[in-house]
C-alpha cells in the first residue's frame, strides 16, 4: 500500500519517481493531497497515467480531490483489475464522469461516493447494471438520487454486503428491494425519514447475516420494525437506534434475543428504561460498548443488572441517566470497563464518584464535568492517572431533554423559572 493522503502538492513527477520497486503495489491512497491549500487537489490525466506503471493495483482511495474529465478518462484507460473504488467528497464528479468510469471497471467489488451530490438516478442505473459484482457500496447524502434508485440496487447487486443509505431518500419499497441481498452484513440507515417498520420489517425476515443496522434518527421506525431485526438476525452484533421517540423497552427486550450483539446505541431513547436495560444484560453477555446518554428513565436498577450479567463491558456512556451513586459504584464492579462518560448525573455526589473511580482498575479514560474537578481528592485523580488513566473535562451546561420544553410552553406555572 502506498498511503499519500493529506501530502501537499502531489504532483505526477513527484508520483513517478515512487514506482521504481513498487510496481506489485495493490492500493494507492490520495485522498485530501492537499490539506492547507484553499483548493482541492485535482486528479488529472498526468497524475492517473502514472498508475498504469502499477499492474496489479486493485484499490484506488481519491476522496476530497477534485477529479476533471481529463482524469476521468485516464481512470477509465487502466489497465490495472481495479476492484475498489473510493470517490468520497470528490468536487467534479458527475453522472457522465461516474457513468463512464464504472463502465470500464465493471469487476468493482466496492464503491465509495459519499456526498457525491451531482449524481443522480442515472448515475446509480449505471452503476447497479455495469459492476453486478458489487459488495460494497457507500453512498451516504447523495442528496439528488430519489428513491426509484435504491430499488435497482437490490435488483441487481445481488451479492452486496454493505450498504451505506445514511441521509438519502429510501423509502420501504427500496429496502424491500435490498432485502433481495441475502448476504447483507452492514446497513447503514440513518436520517432516513422515509423507511418504516414495513420495510425493516421485510429486511429481519430475509438477512439473517445482518451484523451492523444503523437507524440513527430515522424516526418513523417504531419497537415493531426493531422486533423483525432481533427475531431475523441472530448474528447482529452492533445497532444504533439513538434519537427515535418511538423505541420503547420493547424494542430492547426484542434486541435481548442477539446474544452476539457488542455494541447498542439507545442516546435519546426517551421511552426505554432500566427494565428494558435489565433484558439487554440478560441476554446479551457479549455487550462491549453502551451508550445510553438522555435515556432519563434509566436509573440504579439498569446499573446493577449490567454489573452482575455484562462483564465484557469495556464502554458505557451514561450521561443523563438518573444514576446514583449506587448504581456508578454497582458499574465500577465491571472489570474490563475503560471507557466511562458521566456527565450531568443528578444522583453523584464526590464521595461516590470518588468511590467508583479507585473502583474501577482498568480505566483508561474517563470523561466528566468539570464541576467536579476541585471536589475530588487530588491523590484519587493522581492515583489513576499514574495507572494511565486520561480524565476529561467539560463545562457543559445541563441540557433538558424536548418533552421539558414542551412542557414549559404548555404549563409554564409547572415549570422553575
């Protein structure tokens, strides 16, 4: 591999005295070839001419350069199997320009054009016909692709694995669509404001391989679609449904059924408690890293669950939470915790912090209010960082969750000034 991102002013002169001994070279990275410059740097015919000296290169990485015509069509003459393409944030690109490249390279196996914004249903027709053979492909905020595309995706690119849809305009026809890639592992689905239960639905029933489902703020999906993933795919090790109203404890005792998931993300869960937490430590013993910022509803009796059942536990993000001391010192019990963010407990006081933090013998960072920084003894915070502890700290103020605010609006006499 030959790793040349973020090098100022690469020019093909510079790039032509590199191939002498590397011509079994595989992957080439030139991706933000210019980080201080004001402009983007460009990919050329010059520039790409150079890479027919490398035979077997499979793996070109140009994102954030600004690609012309002239190095379009140069991409499009190489003689080298190119296998994976990555054209993130590249300034220029276009459906002619996209069109004609993946037309020369139809054995891609994977794509990258995320934020690629000119490119539109023509460019995804092109692509989904040409390279067949897809596994990958990362196309988040390409905001002018309309739905239709996202149905030819599934149609064609039967042995796709990874879908990246993050910000796009799919809707459940298109993920009924997809659901025809039975061999999907990662499905990266947030901000997607036009997919319901009824598609995820269609997508748990027919991609068990499922292992990563992103549905960050994408929130029409409710605990029924989260149900189809947990009964569909027992192999699913990481979820992030942060932010969606309609999650309740529902959809975590579904999710409890994974007994391989490492990795939940519930931030902003508003209708989750520790009565859902309780299943997920249950059921799944695997759990490595947890992030249940603003879920207010979860309180000591979450904490005690995850510190008897979860000892593979390595992150949690606990900000927000009603959780005590009690609870803190419970987590502190986890042996391989490292990685702790407390900010905002209503419930800590120092004594229990302090507490927890000589507890917990394999901290490697820990993030918390600076309020509290002259309230603990500064032979604890000495103790830890000697052990290589980082501590973190920040003067966030207290942020209310939306329902409060509602809440003022509609009964402001309820509410402290």
């Amino acid at each position: 591999m030959l790793n040349l991102s973020n090098c100022q002013n690469v020019t093909h002169t510079g790039l032509s005295s590199l191939i002498n001994g590397t011509e079994q070279l595989q992957q080439i990275i030139l991706a933000y070839g210019s980080s201080v410059s004001p402009k983007l740097p460009k990919v050329t015919s010059d520039l790409v001419k150079c890479l027919n000296a490398y035979s077997k290169l499979q793996s070109i990485k140009l994102d954030g350069c600004t690609v012309t015509w002239s190095g379009i069509k140069a991409m499009a003459s190489l003689h080298s199997p190119v296998k994976e393409l990555s054209l993130s944030k590249c300034l220029g690109l276009t459906d002619d320009g996209l069109s004609f490249l993946v037309q020369s390279h139809k054995d891609l196996r994977k794509l990258d054009i995320t934020c690629c914004r000119k490119i539109t249903y023509t460019s995804i027709d092109i692509i989904t016909n040409s390279c067949t053979s897809l596994t990958s492909l990362r196309m988040e905020s390409c905001s002018l692709v309309p739905k239709e595309a996202f149905v030819l995706i599934g149609a064609r690119c039967s042995f796709l694995e990874e879908l990246d849809a993050t910000d796009n305009e799919i809707d459940d026809e298109g993920l009924k669509s997809i659901s025809r890639c039975s061999k999907l592992s990662i499905l990266k689905l947030g901000i997607c404001s036009n997919i319901s239960d009824e598609g995820l639905a269609k997508v748990g029933s027919s991609c068990s391989m499922l292992k990563e489902v992103d549905l960050y703020r994408s929130v029409a999906i409710s605990d029924a679609g989260i149900a189809a993933i947990g009964d569909g795919c027992p192999a699913l090790e990481m979820i992030n449904i942060a932010y969606n109203d309609k999650i309740t404890d529902n959809s975590l005792v579904s999710l409890s059924k994974c007994r391989m998931l490492k990795a939940l993300e519930i931030r902003g869960c508003l209708g989750v408690s520790s009565i859902g937490l309780l299943a997920i430590a249950v059921g799944c013993k695997q759990l490595t890293v947890l992030d249940i910022k603003k879920c207010f509803n979860i309180n000591d009796n979450g904490m005690l669950p995850l510190a008897q059942f979860s000892q593979n536990l390595k992150q949690i993000n606990l900000s927000y939470c009603s959780v005590t001391d009690v609870g803190l010192v419970a987590l502190a019990s986890i042996s391989r915790l490292q990685n702790m963010t407390i900010l905002h407990l209503a419930g800590l006081t120092p004594n229990g912090l302090a507490a927890a933090l000589l507890a917990c013998r394999a901290l490697t960072k820990v993030k918390l209010h600076a309020s509290f920084r002259p309230l603990l003894p500064q032979s604890i915070l000495g103790y830890m960082e000697a052990h290589g502890c980082v501590f973190h700290w920040r003067d966030k103020a207290f942020q209310l969750p939306c329902m409060f605010w509602t809440n003022a609006k509609e009964e402001p006499s309820k509410v402290a000034p």
